[in-house]
C-alpha cells in the first residue's frame, strides 16, 4: 500500500500525533507520501521527525502555480466546472481557485509517486483542497477531524458535509468530535469512526519514579490561545500564592497572547513562580514532564467557540506517570478519569482549578497513585500500535482496488543545481534544457530559489512547469538547525579548505544541499551538473554527502574566486568552461562553453568565433557532445553505487 498524506502546513510542533502516526505506519511497512501545501511557520523541528523516511514534497510558488492553472486549462486538467460551482455556493473567501491550483501540483506528485489513495489531517483547507486532487487525479481520500478545524477554522457547514460525503471515511479523533460531526453531516453518519490518536511509549521509559522537588512544580505546554486556560491557570497561581503555598509553574509554549500573559503575571507579582518559557522542542519538553509534579490545563472555550478537543500532551504527561489536573470539556474526559488519573473541574471555574492544584500539592501520595494510574491507562488504551490499527483497518478497506504502480523513476537521472531562476546570467538554461529533452536525456532541474521580482517570459514559462522547486528558507533553516553535528563538519571542512567561498555563499549552498540530499535519494540521481559557479559549492557538498559524481559550467563573469574555482574543478568529471585559459588546464572531459554565447547574435558570435578559432553557432554537435557527456558520468556512477 502506497499511502499520501497531506497537510496545509507540516511540521506544526504542536501536532506531534501527526508525527507519531506516520512513524508508526511506516514501521508497519507502508510506503509514504507526504505533501504540504505551505511550509513551517517556524524553523523549530522535534527530534523524532528525523526519522520519518519519506521526504516532504511543498507546493510551489503561487506565481508557478498560476502557469500550472494555465497549462491545466489548455490541456483540460483543469477543474473549472467545480471551482466555479465552489466561488458560487461558498463565496471567493473559500478560495476554490487557489486550492485547484494547489491541487494540480500533488494531483501530479501523488499520481507519479503510485499512491492509491491519500490522508489528510483537518478538516479545513487542506480537506477542500483535497476535493479538487480527487477531481483531478481520482485518487481517493479520507480525513481527520478533530474539534476546532470544523467547529470554527473551516467556517462553513455546507463545505464540511460536501468533505465528508467526498471522503471514503472520516476518522474523528473523540466520542465527542465523532457525535458533533454526525450531528453537522448526518448523511456521512455511516462513515464516521472514532479513532483516537496515540503516542509512542519508546519515549516514555519505565520505571517512571515520582518527583521528590522541595517546591512542587506545576507544569502546562499548548500554544498561548484562548481555549487553552492559561489566564485561568495564571489567576489559580495567584490564589495558591495569597493561601501561602509554595511552588512554581511553567508554561510551554508561544502565541499571540504571550504579552497579554506576560503583563497579567507581572500584574500579580508572579514572576518569581509563573515563567513562560516558549516554544520548545520535543525532547525538552519531555524532559519538563519528567521533573514535573503535576501537569496541569485549564481548557475553556473561547468567545469564538473553539475549545481544546483531545490535547495530545495530556497523554504524553499521562504516559510520563504524572497527575493531571484539567476541566470537564470536550473530549478531556475521555482521557483523564476524574479522582483515578487525575482531577477534572469545570472550565473557567479558577477557584475550583486552585483547589484542584492544592490537593496535589499538598499529597505527593495521591500524585504518584494517580501519575501510575494515568500511565497504565495510556498502556492500555492510548499507545500508538493500539490506535493506529484501526486507522489501518479504515485505509486498507478504503484502498480495495489494485494499487496503481509507482511510475519509475528513470535510472541514472541527472539532477541539474540552478542556484536563482530566472537569472540574467543564465540566458540559455532553458535552451538548454529543452535540448537536453529532445535528446530524451533525463534531467531534473532544481531551482534552489524562485527570484519573484522577475518578470516571467512566455518562453520562461514554459519551461516552469518541468522545474523543480526548493522549499521556503524557513525549511532549509530547519533542516540545517535539525543536522548540527553535520553542519559543524561542513563548516569545519570549509574553514581548513586553502581555497573557499565566502561564508555567505557557502552557509547558503550547505542549506540547500541539506535539503537536496534527500530529493536526489528520492529521484535516484547518480549525477549533479552545477549551472554556476554558485551552485558548483552546492554540488560539490552533495558529492560529499550522496557520493553523486559532479559536473559545473562556470559563467563567463564568476562570483566565486578563480583559485576557488581551479580547486574545484578537479573534484568534477568535466564540465563546460567560457575562460579559454582556465580550459587549457583541464582534460577532454571539458569543453568550451558555446552554450554561453548563444544569447549573443549570430553575425556577432560568428565574428567571435573566427577570431578565437572555434565556431559558436553550430549548436546541435555540441549539445549533442555536451547530452553524451552527461550520460556517460551519470551511468559511470550508477554503476559504481551498485558495486
């Protein structure tokens, strides 16, 4: 079974039960396929994400995708019928353009990739994007619901029953989500299960012994929002200090009430108990829940409506045996059992909450009975390999039909590195490249960044749609800030270099090569060709980290220095090389680059080409000899890897 999921925004480091789903599909064999339609809002990564096999596929620019949709409509993949049907019953506000438009781009990506039929968590943007794919590529979907994404975020009840009768099934992750989605869409009813979301015990080791702090630690994580009752917390807090009670809180997390919060705890003199620590990762945080004494959230619900449904880190501090303090909202009390596991009050009822916190505070007995309660619950209902199988069940019941091949990947394929695109000074790349396909010579462009101030020629355009795109920055940070001991070596390794690029050009070509690396793997490259010397630093550092075979052609004006580029140069098979002196040194496998002087007119370059001695409008043998070349490197290396 080849399974996609797709997402409005991955990684969410407040959505560790996506991750852990994942994990534990792929630890049962399923193949995965995982697209985001926008990259991470923060560079900040968990540690378990790094084992994930399957890359992350992000949606192109919207400015590439707009040249998509016009491909779309001329080819008739476009889905117009059903936009126009979705402006008109849901208002533009829904944005039924733009999801087609994103829909195009993993209709395509799902369909190349073999995926039989794809996921999605929330029922929001995502979810209707998902309508449009289906549309597009007929692969079917299903979906997670899980409180507040239907409740408030997708904002429209019709547009969540069309959802659901369009999706094979709808996991709801709670009785109580599953009863408020049959309610709303009563003639899905039928195909709507509860599954609940798991967590992997792997990290939360046993034997888990109580805390024995002088001064009891609270502690509460969530994303700083209304319905998670942290001014409600806070304002406990002030109670238990006017009662003379001795401890202190910490609270996990950032969001657009942390100033708010700030100047209500500095309002009650509580700085020295309550501190607000922001995001954290995974493995932080895990290590709070272990030195915590009580674990402690206050959901409510907002003005808005939205509450806090099923809070993952009330099973994660569960699993760590610690007691939970937490109201009767929701889904809450499908996890925490009031006077066994923990203590449940009413939402917003602050006295009740402080009276709660006093109880375990002032009995470390009681805490550590129901901290091992909380733990064998978790072991019994809520570890992953328990909640995930009947996800499984559902995917596998829903995928009946023979599972479409993965379209191969052509072997041997040739990754070409385009540093910015469009650039001025590669005026021939798309020439290029279109030469490179009639010569049926497998080529996978990458475009490491998208120059959005450009204006887009017809013919640039054209060749959009065979591009492949790098992610945002704030992915490429990310992967280099998850990697720090690789990028220690990598920066290690440049500083003892004699000759190096400056650190600007290096610091960026190394976070590009971080991501790639995992693409080529995906692609099956053998061989990267570098389209400048800029990107000729990218190559060299996948060379290094892939053992791909590299090539470069060096523009006539580089930014790189020309020791620099000499010492490279003997890393490459060959290459292509505008500097005749620079080509005098080096063997038969580089030649002189034509290709540089094809934007320059043809009596002009005929003129040129008698004076230096070597014809430059003659491009069919040298894109002919230059396609050779490629191929010969890239199978050398193909070869070689499988020794």
């Amino acid at each position: 079974m080849r399974l996609g999921y797709l997402y409005s925004r991955y990684p969410v480091i407040s959505q560790t039960f996506c991750d852990a789903e994942m994990l534990a599909l792929e630890r049962l064999g399923v193949d995965l396929e995982i697209g985001s339609i926008y990259p991470p809002l923060t560079s900040l990564r968990h540690e378990h994400i790094s084992r994930l096999r399957a890359p992350v596929h992000y949606a192109p620019p919207q400015k590439i995708l707009r040249i998509w949709q016009k491909t779309a409509e001329t080819t008739g993949r476009w889905p117009g019928e059903l936009v126009s049907r979705h402006e008109q019953k849901y208002g533009r506000q829904m944005k039924a353009e733009q999801r087609a438009r994103n829909a195009l781009y993993f209709a395509d990506l799902f369909t190349h990739s073999g995926v039989d039929h794809f996921h999605v968590h929330f029922a929001n943007r995502a979810a209707h994007t998902a309508i449009f794919l289906k549309e597009i590529s007929g692969i079917p979907f299903s979906v997670t619901a899980h409180g507040q994404d239907f409740m408030k975020d997708l904002g429209n009840d019709d547009l969540l029953r069309e959802i659901c009768a369009a999706a094979e099934f709808v996991a709801a992750e709670t009785d109580y989500s599953r009863e408020l989605l049959c309610r709303r869409c009563p003639d899905s009813a039928p195909k709507i299960y509860r599954v609940y979301n798991g967590i992997d015990l792997e990290s939360f080791p046993v034997p888990l012994l109580p805390t024995t702090n002088s001064k009891p630690r609270i502690l509460s994580v969530g994303r700083l929002v209304a319905f998670k009752g942290f001014e409600q917390l806070i304002d406990a807090c002030a109670e238990l200090t006017r009662r003379g009670i001795d401890f202190t809180c910490q609270i996990i997390g950032d969001g657009p009430l942390h100033d708010d919060l700030q100047k209500k705890i500095d309002m009650l003199n509580l700085s020295p108990r309550v501190n607000l620590l922001g995001s954290l990762s995974q493995e932080t945080v895990l290590e709070k829940l272990r030195s915590a004494d009580i674990f402690a959230l206050a959901s409510v619900t907002d003005r808005q409506g939205a509450n806090d449904v099923f809070p993952t880190v009330i099973i994660e501090a569960m699993a760590a045996a610690r007691p939970v303090v937490s109201t009767r909202l929701a889904g809450i009390p499908e996890s925490v059992i009031h006077g066994e596991t923990g203590l449940l009050v009413s939402p917003g009822d602050t006295s009740a909450l402080s009276q709660a916190l006093e109880q375990l505070i002032r009995n470390p007995e009681l805490r550590a009975r129901y901290g091992c309660a909380g733990r064998a619950r978790i072991e019994l209902h809520f570890r992953i390999e328990q909640t995930v199988a009947p996800l499984l069940q559902l995917l596998k019941k829903a995928s009946l039909a023979p599972p479409k091949p993965k379209s191969p990947f052509a072997v041997d394929q040739i990754a070409y590195l385009i540093d910015r695109w469009p650039d001025k000074d590669l005026g021939v790349i798309e020439l290029e490249l279109e030469e490179m396909g009639r010569r049926n010579i497998s080529v996978v462009p990458f475009v490491c960044e998208l120059d959005s101030t450009v204006r887009l020629t017809r013919s640039v355009e054209r060749m959009a749609a065979q591009l492949e795109f790098l992610p945002d920055a704030m992915v490429m940070e990310a992967e280099w800030r998850a990697n720090p001991a690789l990028a220690q070596k990598l920066e290690e390794e440049r500083a003892q270099q004699e000759h190096r690029p400056s650190s600007a050009i290096f610091l960026r070509q190394a976070r590009f090569a971080l991501v790639l690396r995992r693409l080529l793997a995906d692609r099956k490259v053998s061989h990267v060709h570098a389209t400048s010397s800029r990107a000729l630093v990218c190559a060299l550092i996948l060379q290094e980290l892939s053992g791909v075979t590299v090539s470069a052609t060096i523009e006539p004006r580089p930014e790189l220095p020309q020791n620099w580029i000499e010492s490279a140069l003997h890393r490459c098979e060959g290459g292509r090389l505008s500097d005749r002196k620079l080509l005098r040194k080096r063997s038969s496998s580089f030649l002189f680059d034509k290709a540089g002087f094809r934007s320059t007119p043809r009596k002009v370059a005929g003129l040129l080409g008698k004076k230096i001695g070597i014809g430059l409008t003659t491009g069919a043998s040298f894109w002919q000899e230059w396609s050779e070349l490629l191929v010969r490197w890239s199978r050398e290396q193909s070869s070689q890897n499988k020794k």
